[in-house]
C-alpha cells in the first residue's frame, strides 16, 4: 500500500486545492479575456452551429461557440422521437466524410448514430481551433448605427439566467454573429424586438415539408444584416420555411455554406 505523506502534492507552500482553484480561475479568465475581440461568435453549438465552427476556424479564423447548455449537440441527441438514429441525405456525404462520420445507407437515406454525429461534429470544430464555451447564454447583440452593424453579442452564465437574478452581461465584440439558435431564433428575435430600424421579423417555422424544408433552409441561409448571419432552424424561422424534423442534411449544408458566406465577406473587409 503507498501511503501519500501529507502535503505531497503541495507546491510553492500552497495547499492542492488552492491551486487547482487559482488554475481554473487564471486559465478561464485568459480565454474569456480572448473571447472578448474575435472573428466569429457562433451561438448555439446545435449540428448547424459546429460544423460552421469546423469550416470557418480550419480557414484560420478566430472563432467561438457560446452554448447555454452543459453539453454540445443541440436537437442532434433525441433522434427521431427518441430512436437513436437520425438521417440524412445524399447530399450530406462530402460533409459526413470531412467530419469522418461512420453512416449506413438505407435507400436512399445515410443514417448516423446521434452520439458519433455529436461528438464528432464537436471534435472537428475543436481540433480545427475552434473554442465551445459551455454554460454561457447570450441575451443580447451590440450594435452600431449609420449605417447599421451587429459587432458582438452580450452573454451571462446560464445558471445566472436561470436563476432570473439581476446581473449585468459582458460583451464579446466579433465581426460576424451567426445566430445558430434552432427553432428559438434567438438573436434575430432580439434584433427584431429591440431594433425596429432593422426591419426584422421572425415569423416562425412552418409546419412540416420535409423534402422543401431540408432544401430550402439552405438556399436561405446567409447574411441577414451586416455583422449578422443565421444558420440552421433560425434561418427556417426567419424566412417562414417548413420544418423538416430528423433529417439534418439542411443543417449541416446552411453550416457550411454560412462559413463560405462569412469567409467571403471577411476578406472583403
Ligand atoms: O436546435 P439546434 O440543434 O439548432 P440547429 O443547428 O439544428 C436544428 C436541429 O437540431 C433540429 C431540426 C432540423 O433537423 O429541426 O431541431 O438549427 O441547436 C441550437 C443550440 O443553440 C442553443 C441551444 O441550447 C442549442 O444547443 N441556444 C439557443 N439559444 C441560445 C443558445 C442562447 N441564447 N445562447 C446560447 N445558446
């Protein structure tokens, strides 16, 4: 039996548990005090947020991804109904490979399980540089007028946010804003409500037309506003699209083709 004497992981006086605490603080400070001037701020780390993540920060970028909830994925984890597959089209294969997905063709349907989908989709976006920031809920959007520019977001823990208490945001600029959000549209429902100028309205999804759904969200996807683009389901309840459930072709091309958007227009800058 090895028996530790007391104080055996002790360094410069300090007790263990002070350091792993002034560890945490210092390294997470560093990356919050990093993530206050970037490129791209991704909101929601849902299929069409992580792979926009993926193909903008391999191209160099400075990117991050603020989630609200603990974990990455978005609606990529309940299936379909629960049943732990989900399923995309042909058209998704050149995608699939890029995040090396393992997948079955049925007819003529590619079926992922929702557990590789995530994890890899997520481990593509890290390992091209880009940073998921877990637990972070973003409530608002900086701006700019004459002319009109969205040059950030501000964002709270989500624990704060849950708990409804009255705490002040920080404020992250970046050049472009995806709103990634899924259903909810969160950052085009915020640009509507508090800057009428802008012109925007969230109608909502439309029921569901999968086969319209699943192609047009991705004609759609683009630029809303200078600073401002959308991805995925928000792209959908922006423009009134029908919903098209678990086949998630539409959400892994509008993340690429909204990392081509930006991309092009950053150089352009
Ligand atoms: O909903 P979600 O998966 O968005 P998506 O990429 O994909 C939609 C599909 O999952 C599915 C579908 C199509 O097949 O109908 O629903 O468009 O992921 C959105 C993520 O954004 C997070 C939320 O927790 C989820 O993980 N999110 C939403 N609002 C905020 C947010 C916010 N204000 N701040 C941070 N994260």
């Amino acid at each position: 039996m090895i028996f530790l004497e007391q104080g055996a992981f002790e360094m410069s006086g300090e007790p263990f548990e002070t350091r792993i605490t002034r560890v945490i603080v210092s390294t997470a400070s560093k990356e919050l005090s990093s993530a206050a001037h970037s490129d791209v701020i991704i909101v929601g780390a849902g299929p069409s947020g992580l792979t926009a993540a993926k193909y903008l920060a391999e191209k160099g970028l400075k990117v991050y991804v603020f989630e609200r909830r603990l974990t990455f994925g978005g609606g990529i984890g309940g299936g379909g109904m629960l049943f732990p597959k989900i399923v995309a089209s042909k058209e998704a294969e050149d995608i699939l490979k890029d995040f090396n997905m393992k997948y079955r063709v049925v007819d003529d349907l590619l079926v992922v399980n929702p557990a590789e989908f995530m994890a890899k989709l997520a481990t593509k976006a890290i390992d091209a540089g880009a940073k998921i920031i877990n637990g972070i809920h973003v409530e608002d959007i900086i701006f700019r007028n004459d002319p009109l520019r969205i040059t950030g977001v501000a964002a709270i823990w989500s624990a704060i946010e849950l708990s409804s208490l009255h705490v002040d945001p920080l404020f992250f600029y970046s050049k472009a804003v995806v709103d990634a959000t899924g259903h909810d549209a969160y950052v085009l429902k915020v640009v509507e409500r508090k800057l009428p100028e802008s012109k925007i309205k969230v109608p909502g999804d439309k029921p569901v037309y999968s086969e319209v759904g699943d192609k047009v969200v991705v004609e759609r996807t683009g630029r809303i506003l200078p600073g401002l683009y959308a991805a995925g389901m928000a792209v959908a309840a922006f423009y009134g699209l029908p919903r098209m459930g678990p086949i998630f072709t539409g959400m892994i091309l509008s993340g690429k083709k909204v990392a081509e958007t930006i991309i092009n227009d950053l150089n352009k800058i």
